[in-house]
C-alpha cells in the first residue's frame, strides 16, 4: 500500500507560508510516505488564484527534492479548466495529477470520463486519479473506460474494490487490495500510519488493525470538523499556523477544547 498525504496549504496573514510547506513536505520525506497532494479538498484548492495553484505545486517540487512523488489536484467543475490545469502541472514537472467528479454530475459522465481520458493522455507515464464518493459513483461502463486508459479510480466510501481510497478510515480497505490510501491524519502522524503499513506487511494484523483504532476517534474527529481542525491540531504541535481561508472558518473554543484532548 502507498501512502500520500493529502497535505494541507498554510497560510499567514492570508497569504500562502511557502516556508512551512516547504518544512511540510521535508517532514513528509524524511519520514518516508510515498508522496504528497497538494492544492486537493483539504488544500482549500477551491480558494487558491490560479498563479497560487502552480506556485504551490512548484514549492513542494522544490522541496521534495525527489525523495517522494508530488501529485497536484487539477480538480474543477469545469472540464476545460481542469484540462488546462492539468496541462500546467504536469509541465511543471509533477508526478501526477487528481480530478474529481464534479459535484453537479447527475448520471451523465460520458463528458467527464472523456475528459479525464484526455488528460491521461497528455500525462502520458505519469498518475492520473479521479476521485469520487458513492452518491456520484460512475456506472460500470463508465468505470470501465477509466480503468482501461489506466486512470486511477479513488473512492471516498467503503466498497471493497481493487481500487484506491481517499480517506484514514478507509486504511484498512486500502490494505486488503494494497491500493493507495490517500491520507490525511499523516499530515500529524505519518510515523503511525508508516507503521501500521510496516505491521501489516510483516503479518502482525492483530497489531496493526489495533493501531488502527486507536487513531480512530482522531481520523473521526478530522474528518467531521474537516480542514479547520486539521489546521488547528497541526499547531499544537507548532508544524502550521490555523489560519484558513473563507469561506472555512478556524474552529470555536468547544471545537479547540475537544481537538487539545486528543491531540495535545
């Protein structure tokens, strides 16, 4: 199974912290997840100009320093746009790039799918993932085409496929198929989830299924109050500035409280 964060954007005084993420994705290296993310969901990518967008993915480039692959969301409710984005990216010299199913998608994908089929193309050798949850899965057609113009399907429910899953609580999944787990509580704790990769490999299930759970309540907590508290339990541990953009907003003194009894 690899493992790539899906790391967040810092920002300070409303403006993009290069130097942390720099620090960020050196972390990331240094304790050996297979690769990073950047400007996805929980990159508030929505709020990024578009020069921000391609100055970010440069920025972790820079520091990665190939030690790990770098992916970058091309992502938008435009597939034009999402397709000249891509194009940029992969110019700049990422591993890869994610697109998602755009939110309005009503049963009709045949555009979409054709479209992430195009990027792939121009990515060449190079990842291509679409990211989806089930209440905008694709049609077993639809599926199909992807799989057979090698773009990667990345679900964000608990189908049990031999896929790629978006989300901590999915590890498990992600294991059983050693697909990709696109992770986010390892923007705190890569060394938890390296381990229970490493304890799974070497057959010590009951071990690793044990520390699995107990991140849970954690991974829980995250993902309910999402990008804000992932932000603000980063600066417990002084790794980033809470800071987020709007429309997000930084997490009230309830929130902080049960975020400090966890991860403090």
């Amino acid at each position: 199974m690899d493992i790539i964060t899906q790391l967040v954007t810092p920002f300070y005084l409303n403006e993009v912290d290069y130097d942390v993420l720099e620090f960020s994705v050196d972390r990331q290296a240094r304790f050996k997840t297979d690769g990073v993310l950047v400007c996805g969901r929980w990159g508030e990518k929505s709020t990024l100009k578009d020069g921000e967008h391609k100055d970010v993915a440069k920025s972790a480039l820079r520091a990665s320093r190939g030690r790990i692959a770098v992916y970058a969301s091309a992502g938008s409710n435009d597939c034009a746009k999402s397709e000249a984005m891509a194009k940029d990216l992969l110019a700049l010299g990422v591993d890869g790039v994610a697109l998602t199913l755009p939110y309005y998608n009503k049963g009709k994908p045949r555009e979409i799918v054709r479209s992430a089929v195009r990027i792939k193309k121009h990515a060449g050798n190079k990842r291509v993932f679409l990211f989806y949850d089930a209440d905008r899965c694709l049609d077993g057609e639809s599926e199909a085409e992807l799989k057979g113009n090698n773009v990667e399907i990345v679900r964000a429910d608990g189908e049990w496929q031999k896929c790629h899953y978006d989300g901590d609580e999915f590890i498990l999944n992600a294991l059983c198929v050693n697909g990709v787990l696109f992770s986010v509580i390892a923007n705190v704790f890569p060394s938890s989830i390296i381990r229970i990769r490493e304890k799974w490999e070497n057959n010590e299930i009951e071990v690793a299924v044990s520390e699995w759970f107990a991140l849970k309540e954690k991974i829980r907590l995250i993902s309910r109050l999402s990008v804000p508290a992932l932000k603000y339990a980063l600066s417990l541990w002084g790794l980033s500035h809470p800071a987020v953009r709007l429309p997000l907003i930084q997490c009230d003194d309830d929130e902080k409280e049960t975020i400090r009894r966890l991860f403090d």
